[in-house]
C-alpha cells in the first residue's frame, strides 16, 4: 500500500490555508478599495416652509371643551377663558 508522508500531507494542508486566506484577503482588500455606494442625497428644501394648513373645526371644539374644563377646575380664571376662547374663535 502506498503510504503518505507525515510532511508532504502537512505541506498540502498549509498550502490549501494559504491560499484560501490569499483569496479572502484579496477579496477584503477589494471591498475596501471599491467606495460603498452613497445614499440617495437627500431631497432639495424649498427655501420657503411650507404653510400649516387652518386648523380643522373638530380640533377647536376640543379646544374649547379642555379650555372650559381648566376653567371648571379653577386653573382658569374668567378673563383667561375669555382671552383664549376669542383667540380660538378669530
């Protein structure tokens, strides 16, 4: 039978090591090398901001029924209610 030697099967074996660390590093290095591809840039700004659109008629009715239950608790006073309830309904 024919019988391998103890170095030559040692020689093999650092040879498939070496190169297989020769190929992943070349393969590291290339990734490296290459710049990742930039994100989209982010889209232009209007110079102008945009306008809020008017608050809708539910929202002031909520407005309103928080503005009257502050008022209820005493945190309120009359005149506070009055200022901020014309405030809501100009």
């Amino acid at each position: 039978m024919f019988r391998r030697r103890p170095l030559a099967r040692m020689a093999v074996r650092t040879t498939v090591v070496a190169g297989t660390a020769a190929a992943v590093g070349a393969r590291a290095g290339a990734r490296a090398a290459t710049p990742a591809p930039a994100a989209a840039p982010p889209a232009p700004q209007s110079a102008e901001p945009a306008a809020a659109p008017p608050p809708a008629a539910p929202d002031v009715i909520d407005q309103l029924t928080k503005l009257a239950a502050l008022k209820a608790s005493g945190v309120l006073t009359d005149a506070e209610f009055e200022a901020q309830k014309s405030k809501l309904l100009a």
